[in-house]
C-alpha cells in the first residue's frame, strides 16, 4: 500500500478526477438539447468546450490550458529552487 502522499496515490485520485469531470461533461452534453439557443446555452457550450480541451491535453501538448476561468495563464518558467514554476501573462514594460 502507497503512502498517503506517494506519486502512485496522487496519480489514482488524478485519474479518478478526469473520470468524474468526463462523466459530468458527458451529462451536461445530453442535458443540453433541452437548453434553449441563447446566451446561456452559448456560455455552456463555450466552457464544454474548453473542458474537453482540458481532459484531452498531456504533458507535452503545446498550447495547453492552465487555468479554466482566465484561459490567457500561461507558464512562465523561472529556474528558482523554491519557485519552479510561475503562471501569468509576461508583459514587458519599457521606458
């Protein structure tokens, strides 16, 4: 048995994520006929839409999605050994 904070662990409760967000976008996509066209049934459509980007990305896919409510986050790498990584827009300023 894995520990508690194991690398096997964490990747059975990840799995186990994708599974349940697959089978809610499964649901909600059913549901959907019954929605009437409009605003509402577009923004529900918009963020299946990028759902289904989400479950489908990997490790290496270029372009990918860090953060589903602010889809312009990219991942800004550092090299610092406390911070590994930072996500964010890099803008740069010149005066």
């Amino acid at each position: 048995m894995p520990m508690p904070g194991s690398s096997a662990a964490c990747a059975r409760r990840y799995a186990r994520s994708r599974v349940y967000t697959g089978r809610v976008l499964r649901d909600i996509g059913r549901k959907l006929g019954a929605t009437p066209e409009g605003g509402l049934r577009t923004r529900i459509e918009q963020r299946m839409t990028l759902v289904t980007r989400l479950l489908r990305q990997t490790p290496k896919s270029a372009g990918k999605l860090y953060a589903l409510h602010e889809t312009e986050v990219d991942c800004i790498f550092k090299g610092e050994a406390r911070v590994r990584y930072d996500f964010g827009k890099a803008e740069i300023v010149a005066a």
